[in-house]
C-alpha cells in the first residue's frame, strides 16, 4: 500500500479503479477531440449540421448590361431615407455571386424564373442566347420556368434549354450568332412542376436534388398558372398549368419518399409588401395565398414575377424576392440536420444584397458622401469572362442598336393617371393606329405588360432603335379587326378580374378615343353608361369601328378573349416597326413630346 507520511489512503476495489482510469483517459480523448468534432451549438453538435448558402435572383429579363437600372438603398448619410443605387449587369452579379460563393462551406445559385423573354436588344436579337451563355460561365445550378420563358412557345425553350440552332426565322433575330457559329444550350436544368400535358406527364423535371457534405436537399419549382393567359397561345397547346400548391405538394411527398426532407420552393409567383428591400411590412399577394397551402416541410420559398423586394418571416418558413433585372441577390443561409435531414429553420437568415456596379460616380461636389457610399455598398469590378461575352454580343448588335430613331423633348413614362393610362402607353397606341390607318382603323390598343421601360430622353433628346426595343420588345404583329360598341365595352371591362376588382390591367388607347369608369361599381359594371367616345362622337352598342391590337392580345392574352370574336380580321406590320417610324415620322421637325392628357377618366363614389 502507498503511503504518505503521517497519513494512509483507504484501500479500495482495485478493479473499479482501473476502470475508472480507463474512462477517464476516453473522456480525456474524447475532449481532446472536440474541435475536430464541432462545438455543442444550442446542444446539438456542429459536425452533425451542414451549412448551405443559397444564393438566387429572379426576373434578369436578359438584362446583361448595368443600363440605368437602380435599387432603393438606405442612405448611408441619411437614417430613413434612401438613395438611388446603381445596381446590375451580368458581369457584376457574377462577381458578387463568386464573392458570396466564396466566404460558404456549401452554396447553390438559383433562379427563380424569367430568365429571358421582354429582354434588351442585346439578348433578344440573339434569340436569348447571350443569356443563357452567361448564365453558364457564372455557373447557375437550375432555373426555375417562369412565365417569359414560354413567350415563345414550348418548343423553342426546349430548344433554349437543350441547344442547337433555330430553325424558324423571327424578323430582325440572329441564332448562333457567336465566334464558333454554335449554340450548345443550358448547362442548368429547368425546373417546373405544374406544367404537364395530357398524360399528367411534366414538361420538366418537378425538383431537383443536390447533396451538400453528404446531406441531400430538394429544390421544387413551379411557374404562376396564370401564364396561359400572358403568352400566345399557340405556343402552349397541349399543356396544362395547375394549381401551384397541389403540384408543388405533389412534388414535396414525392421526394419525402425518397428519404429528402430538406425542401425548398423556387417559384415564378409573387406578391407586395411595403418597406425596404430587407423588410416585409403587409404581405399581401398570390405568393402568401400559396404559401399558406404549402407542405409543412417546405422551409425556404424564393419567389418572383412581381418585380418587388423583400425578406419575410411566415411562422417559420423564410419567404423572399430579389427585384428584377440583377439588381439584388437573395442570400439565404441555412442549416441542414445531417440525423433529420431536415432544415433547422431556427438558424436560417436571409437577406438581399445590391449588386452594385461601377457606375456610382460623383454625387456633385460632395466626395465625402461619395466616400460614405462606397463603403457602405463597395462595387467588385466586372467578371471578365462574362463581360467579354456581353461586349461580344453588344458589338454584334450594335448596329441596329446604335441606329438613331428620332427625337423625344422628354421622357415617356409607365407612370398611370388616376384612370390607369399613361404616357408611354399613350404613345405606343398611337404608332399602332398610324400603322394600321391603311386596314381603316380608328382605335388601337396595346397591353400594360408589353411595354417594358420609359423611353428616356438623353443628352440632346436623341433615342436609339435600341431604346425603343427596350420599351416594347417582344416582336408582335398588328392586327386589325372589327367590334361593334357592345364588344368594346365588354372588352374593357375585361380589364378587371373578377377575383381581383382591385388589381386592373388597364389597356393603353390611341388618340382620339377615350371613356369614363367608376372604381366603386360591381365587376361587369366599371364602364360609365354613354362614355365611350371616338373623336367625340357617341360610340353606341351597335356602332362598329376597326379596332388595331397587338398579335399577343388578338389571340385572347391577359384574358382579352372577347378580341375570337373580331371580324374582318386583317394582319399589320411588327409593333416595334409601327412605333420606330412613329417615332421618326413625328420627330422629324421636332423633338416628339408626351401627350399629357389622359384618355381615361376614373370616377370616384364621391364624385359622382
């Protein structure tokens, strides 16, 4: 027995003690371990989580060069108020994504739709190709179908998505336009789960699953099931849209059986808020009515389609949307539970960033808010691979783009009257009855979504073919038609959903013609009785006139149905070829300015 002077130690089991010893020196190892292991986060041990950023942005539009597009930034000098940042370009999102892709364990770019489709020249002339080239240098991991990706039909996004050349001309477009003369498709899937044909068989595949460090996640899209009626429809025969929440349901059990239990939503639908790019003050919208119908399981929804921005907080499921055109990216930092293969929702954050470009100059005189700016939103330089793509495509179109079309003495807003239209609008209905003059037409029409920007009056007022593209930029022909006073009438009444009183798609008239509307009356019952006048004269039910539309809504788009029952129905040229000799004609002797007066009259219930 050991002993210490003056003092004896009891005796004891010796065989407990070396058991004892023999855990003690695991524990010891164990310890020692640790930061191999992970530190306890919340009790729950960090090597069993995988980290994920998911990185996304929606509705690019082919917008591949910065242009003028900006984003509402807090002012750095400012608390509370904002100020105009320059924000975009293809070649600028790929460097902030590289950054943001960098500082990840794990990451993914998404995204959620309209891609392509209403694009600027210098994707559209090329059939959107540009686009996709892009898209494949930054290195995008899927897209989600949205609406303009079928502006074309089915079978040229097929086509888009799987390469090869086009077959079938398209006015003005070039295919396979670049150095090697090829077009070799989309090295990302596309996604959709709630397009399907008659068999219930989808267009694309519904998800797509992706492993992080061994944890599995799966990525479900779906496309608004509005969009048979905002594309032609011919080039959608055959396929039906359904209900986003029950195929993306559909889709979320399907993979649940498959043993992944991380889901994520990336959808081409959206909805409103008020607030900041970061905020989510009243939600209200298509995107929150589908949310509330979605699988529990469903952790992340990325959203799109209405262009706005915001990061929203739904009970536990992450609810955002990027802008449009590359202005912001949608960061979403999750992690996943490698023994529940689950999202751990409680540490999921989400923001939205501004892509900023090297476009914010001098602010006038004062450098130290120059200073101020930078540092609150510093700029990366342009990714060279992808500008040198862009400035390939651009000196391609060059020159058409650059072809001077007219002069304008101020710019041509998408701003509405009270009653719904507006002076870019206005202007675009003029060029299409001036074109059509010779088919008898006395009113023309043109659709809200169709015209896509301001025509904006630079320097000496001059405007491009390039600028005009950008406002109308799909390419459809003209056609005329008659309808008798009672057609008309039903016709702008279909300017208002019968689901939706409130949200109107007001179509844009020509000169001459104008008409009255009151805002508290019934669906059915908006047009003032005696209102509708052309050139002041009384158009009664039986009156007929030669009405002049574009071929998108000839053919029953935005819901325009009633147009199936025109007569005399008598094809016109392409509406970006109406509205650049418009432009030209008109400007001749001077600078073309906006008509300033409204042609429709909004009625209030008190004011009548």
């Amino acid at each position: 027995m050991l002993r210490i002077p003056g003092r004896a130690l009891p005796t004891f089991n010796t065989r407990r003690y070396d058991a004892m010893r023999i855990l003690s020196a695991g524990l010891l190892l164990l310890l020692s371990c640790a930061p191999l292991l992970g530190t306890s986060d919340g009790g729950r041990d960090t090597a069993a989580v995988v980290e994920l950023r998911i990185i996304a942005f929606n509705d690019l539009h082919g917008h591949l060069e910065p242009g003028d597009n900006v984003i509402a930034a807090p002012n750095p000098r400012r608390p509370g108020a904002t100020i105009a940042l320059r924000t975009g370009g293809v070649a600028f999102l790929a460097s902030h994504i590289d950054r943001l892709r960098a500082a990840a364990n794990n990451a993914i770019v998404i995204s959620a739709g309209d891609l392509i489709g209403a694009s600027p020249l210098v994707s559209a002339l090329f059939r959107d190709e540009p686009t996709i080239e892009a898209m494949n240098l930054i290195g995008l991991d899927l897209n989600a179908a949205g609406n303009h990706e079928f502006d074309q039909g089915v079978d040229e996004l097929r086509r888009l998505a799987l390469g090869g050349c086009a077959v079938r001309p398209r006015a003005a477009t070039r295919t396979c336009a670049n150095a090697a003369g090829k077009y070799a498709g989309a090295r990302f899937p596309f996604l959709s789960a709630n397009v399907v044909d008659g068999d219930g068989q989808t267009l694309f595949a519904p998800s797509l699953v992706k492993t992080f460090d061994g944890a599995a996640v799966g990525f479900i899209s779906a496309v608004t099931r509005s969009t048979p009626g905002i594309v032609m429809p011919a080039g959608i025969r055959g396929w039906r849209f359904e209900r986003e929440a029950d195929a993306i349901n559909r889709a979320a059990r399907a993979l649940r059986a498959r043993g992944v239990s991380a889901l994520v939503l990336v959808i081409h639908e959206g909805g409103e808020t008020d607030g900041g790019y970061n905020d989510c003050d009243h939600p209200r919208g298509e995107i929150f009515d589908i949310e509330r119908a979605l699988d529990p399981e469903i952790a992340v929804v990325f959203s799109a389609h209405t262009h706005r921005a915001y990061v929203c907080k739904i009970g536990t499921r992450v609810v955002v949307q990027g802008a449009s055109f590359g202005r912001l990216l949608s960061v979403v930092d999750v992690a996943l539970d490698r023994a529940s293969g689950q999202i751990l929702r409680e540490r999921t954050r989400a923001r939205n960033e501004p892509v900023v470009n090297d476009r914010n100059g001098k602010r006038g005189a004062d450098s130290d808010a120059d200073a101020d700016l930078a540092r609150a939103f510093p700029a990366l330089p342009a990714r060279a691979d992808v500008a040198a793509l862009v400035e390939d495509y651009r000196r391609r179109a060059a020159p058409l783009a650059q072809q001077p079309a007219g002069r304008i003495a101020a710019t041509f807003s998408r701003r509405a009257d009270e009653g719904g239209d507006f002076p870019a609008g206005r202007l675009i209905a003029d060029a299409q009855l001036a074109a059509t003059r010779t088919q008898g037409a006395q009113i023309a029409f043109t659709n809200p979504g169709g015209v896509r920007a301001d025509l904006v009056a630079h320097n000496d007022g001059t405007v491009s073919y390039s600028d005009l593209f950008t406002m109308q930029p799909f390419g459809n022909s003209l056609v005329t038609m008659t309808l008798n006073g009672a057609q008309l009438k039903a016709l702008l009444e279909m300017q208002w959903r019968r689901t939706d009183a409130e949200r109107a798609r007001m179509l844009q008239p020509s000169r001459g013609f104008s008409y009255a509307w009151r805002r508290d009356a019934p669906y059915g019952e908006r047009i003032v009785a005696g209102s509708l006048r052309l050139n002041g004269e009384l158009i009664g039910a039986s009156t007929t006139v030669r009405v002049t539309v574009n071929s998108f809504l000839a053919a029953g788009g935005d819901g325009f149905r009633i147009l199936h029952q025109g007569r005399d129905a008598a094809g016109g040229p392409l509406d970006i070829d109406a509205l650049a000799n418009h432009v030209r004609e008109r400007s001749a002797s001077a600078p073309l300015a906006p008509d300033p007066d409204p042609r429709i009259v909004r009625i209030d219930d008190a004011a009548r």
